[in-house]
C-alpha cells in the first residue's frame, strides 16, 4: 500500500501528486487513459498570473498571447485591453503531460489504462477524476448542484485581432456563455455552454458571426462548489481536487488555476480537516463570488443583460478592468483604486 493514492492524472491529479512528494510521501496515481492530457477538453485559455502562481512550467507550450477581451452584453461591448499579456492560450495536453513526467519523476508511480471504480490502493485517497468524479460517487460525497453543458471546435476565422477574446453573454447562451479564443490569424477556437440547451447555444454563435463550423466536441464543466470535499470515514480519508471539487471559476468554467492551488493543499496536508479549511479560506470567497455573479446573469433576461452592459459602460469599467482587472480573483480587484474609479465615476 502506498501512502496516498491518487485518482486521476489531469492538472488536479498530478500537482497534488507532486506536493504530496515534496512531503516526502509515496504516491500511486491511476489514470484511466493511456496517457495523460487526453482527451483535451479544454481551451487552454490561463492567466499569466495564475500559471506563474502554480509554478508551471507554461512558456514551451505557449500557442497564442491574449491582451485583453471584448465581452458582449447582447449588444453592449466592453473593451477590456492591456498593455502586457493578460493570459496565454497553451497547449493544454502538454502542460497536463510534463505536470505528470514531473511527478513521475519525483517517485510517482503512475497506472495508465487504470480506471477506479471501488478498491483503491491506499487508505488515504485524492479523488482528481474530474467532473464526474467515480470517487465522490463511491464515498457518497454531496452532489455539486450546478453544470453547464459545452460544445467546442476550431473555426477557420479571421479575428479582427488576434490577441483578443471574444466573450458573448445572452439568454441563448443561458447562464453561461459563448466565446472565440484566436490561436493565431487564421484559426480559433468556437465555443458555447450553456445550462439548458447547448445546441440552441451553438447555433446562436454562428448565427453571431454568420460562419458555418465543424462538428463540434462537448463536455461538462462543474459551475458550483461541491458543498463538502473531504471526509474521514471507515479509516479512509477521502480528499477531492480540481473538478471532482467543483474548484472551477462558476462565470468562466475555468478550473486549473483554483483547482490546481487547492490539490497542492491536499497533498501537502494529506488531512481532510486542514484541506477543507485551509483551501476555503484561501480561495472560498474568489469562488463564491464568480457563482454569484454566473447566477444573477443567469436569472437575467436579455433586457435585463443589456442594462448591465449600460451601466458598467455608464461607470466605465472597461477602463477599470483595463487597469486593475484579475482574470481569476475578483478579491485582488478590491481596494483603493476600485473605490477611486467608483467614486470619479459616479460624480460623488
Ligand atoms: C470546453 C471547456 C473549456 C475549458 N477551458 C478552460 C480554460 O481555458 N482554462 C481553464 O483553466 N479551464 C478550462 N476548462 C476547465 C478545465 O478543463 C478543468 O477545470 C480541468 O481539466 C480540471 O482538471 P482536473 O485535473 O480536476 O480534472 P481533469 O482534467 O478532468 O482530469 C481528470 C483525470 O482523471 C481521469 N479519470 C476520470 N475518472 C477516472 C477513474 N475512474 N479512474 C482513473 N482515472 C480517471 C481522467 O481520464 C482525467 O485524466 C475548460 C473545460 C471545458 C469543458
């Protein structure tokens, strides 16, 4: 028996692996496909900040810079721009396979074409097996509440600027979005979610851009914070990382930046107790606050988004975001400067 067995070898899996190690521990990781980083069902899309924060090794797998945003409020945009790369487009099936050579490296053994479905090597357990976690399902974990649905393709698509991101928010992409994320000049990637009806969503982004695409890919993302994500029971201590956690931004669907921080506390602390607290007062309130924002847009009618568009654009928050905006945490947007642009732009 190891001394944590980890399920899942993704982003979540492997860095807790490797902090796990770091502590010294002996680890054992099962990952149901034959390598890991497929399949891809991601964007790729990371703030530069958060890649630095995690300490991953990002720039060999860089495809495409990102300055900056237009998001579209139905037909209110907000141009966000800035001066240096804001995020970087990577190649996600990359960084997933040098995160696990890292952790094999440092003493991980890894099963490839192992799936886990009740019997585990260890009685200490990381469940990263994603969105749909096998582990949450045996160990009886609460359900998360919410899921948007996706679909995504590449597109033969000249951006008006390459370095941009495209983000359309209306009822028919309902409580979620549609986006287009430049890799270079000539091509990007489509992508719509959406709660209910993610055909309908995609159909609503081409009709956007009037452009005919591939079929697209879909998959789940988790748009809510599983209500409990550890537990000590029958001398197993179940701890869950990354998706199987629901550490994932609710507005964006992005979960390699957060879950991956709180899986590097799991392994470091092996304990359920200090796991759950010590990664909920780290990232709890940044989390909290995507979901509520996911949930009013996703109570808003397409009036009611337009009017929302209205008043940042009345209160220039393009011009805010532009200075002070944080792709991941909106706890880093609070403070002085916030108080001074609402302040000037309010007249007070
Ligand atoms: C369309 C789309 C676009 C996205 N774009 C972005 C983005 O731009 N930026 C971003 O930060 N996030 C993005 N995300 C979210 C991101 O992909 C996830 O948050 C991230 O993959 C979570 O990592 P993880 O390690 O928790 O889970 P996963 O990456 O899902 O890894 C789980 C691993 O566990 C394995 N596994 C599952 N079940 C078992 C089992 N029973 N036994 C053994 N192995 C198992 C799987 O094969 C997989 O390798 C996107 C998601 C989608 C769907």
């Amino acid at each position: 028996m190891s001394d944590v067995h980890i399920v899942g070898a993704g982003p979540a899996g492997s860095l807790s692996a490797i902090s796990a190690l770091e502590k010294g521990h002996e680890v054992v990781i099962s990952e149901d496909h034959p390598e890991s980083g497929y399949p891809k069902n991601c964007s790729g899309l990371f703030s530069k900040d958060g890649l630095s924060s995690l300490s991953i090794d990002y720039k060999k797998h860089i495809i495409n810079p990102i300055y900056g945003a237009n998001i579209y409020f139905v037909d209110q945009k907000l141009e966000i721009r800035k001066k240096q790369p804001v995020g970087f487009v990577c190649n996600r099936s990359k960084i997933d396979r040098s995160l696990a050579e890292t952790a094999e490296r440092l003493g991980a053994k890894i099963n490839y074409n192992e799936k886990i479905k009740d019997s585990f090597h260890s009685k200490t357990i990381i469940g990263a097996d994603g969105p749909l976690s096998a582990v949450a399902r045996h160990f009886s974990f609460p359900k998360i509440s919410a899921y948007a649905f996706t679909l995504q393709s590449f597109v033969d698509y000249q951006a008006e600027d390459p370095y941009i991101v495209e983000v359309f928010l209306s009822s028919r992409f309902k409580g979620f979005f549609g986006w287009i994320i430049p890799h270079n000049e000539d091509v990007a990637e489509f992508g719509v979610g959406s709660l209910n009806n993610v055909q309908g969503a995609w159909k609503a982004l081409l009709d956007i851009k009037r452009i005919s695409a591939p079929t697209p890919r879909g998959w789940t993302i988790p748009i809510a914070v599983r209500p409990r994500t550890s537990l000590a029971k029958n001398n197993y201590k179940v701890l869950l990382v990354g998706d199987a956690a629901g550490q994932v931004k609710s507005t964006t669907g992005g979960g390699v930046i957060f879950g991956g921080h709180c899986a590097k506390i799991a392994g470091r602390t092996l304990s359920p107790l200090l796991y759950e607290l010590e990664w909920r007062t780290q990232f709890g309130i940044d989390l909290k606050i995507h979901q509520v924002i996911q949930n009013y847009l996703a109570g808003q009618s397409d009036a009611g988004i337009q009017a929302l568009g209205r008043r940042l654009k009345k209160l220039n928050c393009d011009e805010f975001l532009s200075g002070f905006g944080h792709m991941d945490r909106p706890t880093k947007m609070l403070g002085p400067e916030m108080v001074a642009h609402v302040i000037r732009n309010l007249g007070v």
